[in-house]
C-alpha cells in the first residue's frame, strides 16, 4: 500500500511542479514587458471565474481537447506517437458536415448519431494509412503523420472551395469560402436550457454544448477500456515493453494497429463541437491546432484519461484568461502563446526527469519485494514428503 501511495505521488510530483515551475517562468516574462505578475495573474483569475460565460467558455473550449488529449494518450499507451490528431480531425469533420449537409429527410435523433459516426469514420480512415506503414513496412508513425496533416489540410480545403462550396450566400459581399449550412436536425443542441432549468443563468451567447458530456463519457470508457479489460492490459503492456510483451504471446502489431485506428476514432470527434454547434457549417477559417495541443494535454495529465479532463480544463482557462489579461491589463496576446509553450517545454522536461524516478523507485522497491521472499523450499515445509 505504501508503495503505491508513494508511485502516485510521484506522477502527481511531475504535473504539479510544471505548473510552478511554468507560472514562475511566465512572472519572468511579465516583467520583461513590464507588468506586475501577481497583478496579471489576478486579473486573470477573476476574469475567468467571477463571470458565468467565461466559465461556459473554459468548458466550451475544453472539450475539444479532451477529444484530442485522449486520442494522442492511447497512442502513447500503445507506444505509438501519433502525431497527425490534427489531419484526423480534419478529415472528421469534413466527413460530418458532408453527412450534416446531404444526408436528408432524416429526424434528429438518427441523423446526429449519424453525423457523429461518419465524423469517427473519418478519422479512422485518415488513421489508417500511417499504421498500416508502421505495422506493415515499419514506417515511423511521426513522419508519416506529419505527412498526412499536410495532406488532409490541402484535401479539406480542395473539397470545401472546389467541390462542395455554399453558392446560395447572397450578393453582398465577396462569397466565404465554406460548404453550405448543416441541417437542424445535425446540429448539436447547447446545454443552456438544461443550465436554465437547474438554476445556472448561462448567457444565450455561449456556446457550451452535449459534446462536452460526451468528451467526458469518452475519458471514463478510455480508462475502463485500458484499466479494466484485457485489451487494455495488452495495449499497455506492448507500450511499456513491446519485445517482452511478444514473448509473452501478445500480438504486438494487431494490438497497434487497433489502438492506433481507436486514436483515430476519437480525433475524428475533435472538431465536431464546432462545426456542430458553434458554426453550423465547415469553413476555411475552421479552427486549427487541437491535435497539436492535445499532446500538450495528454503529457501534463501523464496520459491520464481523467487527467485530461483536467489539464484540458487548465488549457481553456490559459486562453480565456488571455483575452481577458489583453482587455484588462494590457498584456498582448502573445504571451499567453507564450505561457502556452512554457507550460508544454516545462511539462516535457519534468514529466521525463519524475518518470525516469518513478521507474527507478519501483525497480528497486520489485528488486527488494524479490530478495525479501524465502526460498521456494521453505514455503511448503511439508509438501512432497
């Protein structure tokens, strides 16, 4: 018991002393533009917490990065680096407004699910490619994905302007470049009416919605999924030592292959908050980087998926708080880019000196459980005889 109060204080070690280490860092750049840190970091923090609609904000901007946290964090676990998140969710959410779009006659409750199912289908099938090089011809995952972004970047985009372009927008104006709006009856609802009716006087304008029950749903069923089912064992297991766990009987490449589609299946869910809710149809100016980001969550929570919750919760917070420090205290925005990549460099560089502790403390502590056992021929004095 000990031993696992001591192991878990350790992984909190790593996280929590980012976080000082990264707000001490960034006093250091406040001061370099001459503002008061603790002054900053006030406004802040009153601005995020003492106004409902920064609050819906925070959760708002969260919930895509729990999505693209718990994509990367099952990568992790199986070893894998997958880096192309964001070309997944890309392609995801393409693959949803398309159904959100064309997909007729349909009543709300089969052609959201639906929706959301050809948003996964095409992350699955952007995730497809890059392992199936990894396992087949031993391909690094991080170059192919690399690839990939670029790709379905261009892909996007070729689709959104050339192809399936809105041309019912009216003469004012120069035309936007965006595919036509998405049926009602694809669209996520908001969670303000049920906010409403238990008393929480969320602003109309705020744009918290189910998906972030969903997001939430999707980091308990991960956590089941690797903690509590054998498939889990075995993808954790291939993660930590790919040759021992071979030995052992497990199918190392099957097992990658599935847990690199099932990262892809939950990046294909990234974008769809947006385009579901906030939006209504898909755009040029879609917004970019949650796949990038979401490796920055995934490290800060160790791959944790409730951990995810929480540092995606810290990330909504950095870039709420950022608009309000710019308005209220005259601090550009850039800083706040600047936290961000603070927290992300400082993350990295502690998670890797606690980890490479925590592994030596269980070594020893296996080492010492091994020499503390008797010898096999005194644990059964009378058996044989």
């Amino acid at each position: 018991m000990k031993r696992r109060w001591v192991s878990l204080g350790l992984s909190l070690l790593g996280p929590v002393s980012a976080l000082l280490i990264s707000a001490i860092l960034g006093a250091f750049v406040m001061l370099a533009i001459g503002k008061n840190p603790l002054q900053v970091y006030a406004v802040m923090i009153s601005y995020n917490l003492g106004q409902l609609d920064s609050i819906g904000s925070i959760f708002y901007r969260a919930t895509p990065l729990i999505f693209s946290g718990l994509a990367v964090a099952i990568g992790f676990k199986a070893g894998l680096f997958n880096i192309g998140v964001e070309g997944q969710y890309y392609l995801g959410a393409f693959f949803a407004s398309w159904a959100g779009v064309y997909i007729k006659g349909l009543p709300a409750y089969i052609h959201l699910p639906l929706v959301i199912l050809f948003g996964i289908a095409g992350g699955v099938i952007w995730a497809w490619l890059p392992i199936y090089l990894k396992v087949k011809r031993g391909a690094h995952e991080v170059i192919t994905t690399i690839m990939m972004n670029s790709i379905a970047s261009a892909v996007m985009l070729y689709f959104i302007h050339d192809v399936f372009m809105d041309q019912n927008q009216g003469t004012l104006g120069a035309p936007r470049v965006r595919m036509p709006p998405i049926q009602p009856t694809a669209r996520m609802p908001t969670m303000l009416g049920f906010l409403h009716a238990i008393g929480i006087d969320m602003p109309n304008y705020v744009a918290i919605n189910w998906f972030l029950v969903l997001a939430i749903l999707a980091a308990v069923a991960v956590y089941y999924l690797l903690w509590r089912t054998p498939f889990g064992y075995e993808l954790r297991a291939v993660g930590q030592n790919p040759q021992a766990a071979e030995a052992a009987g497990i199918n190392t490449k099957n097992i990658q292959y599935q847990a690199f589609l099932l990262s892809g299946a939950i990046a294909g869910l990234v974008g769809l908050s947006d385009v579901l809710t906030y939006f209504g149809y898909l755009d040029i100016d879609f917004p970019k980087g949650y796949g990038f980001s979401g490796i920055a969550v995934a490290l800060l929570a160790n791959n944790n998926p409730f951990g995810i919750i929480l540092s995606s919760l810290l990330f909504g917070f950095l870039e709420r708080g950022g608009l309000g420090i710019q308005a209220l205290a005259g601090v550009p925005r850039e800083v706040t880019t600047i936290l961000e990549g603070v927290v992300i460099l400082t993350v990295v560089t502690v998670t890797a000196i606690i980890g490479r502790r925590v592994r030596a403390y269980e070594r020893h502590m296996a080492a010492l459980a091994t020499a503390a056992e008797p010898p096999i021929d005194t644990q059964a004095p009378g058996r044989g005889q």
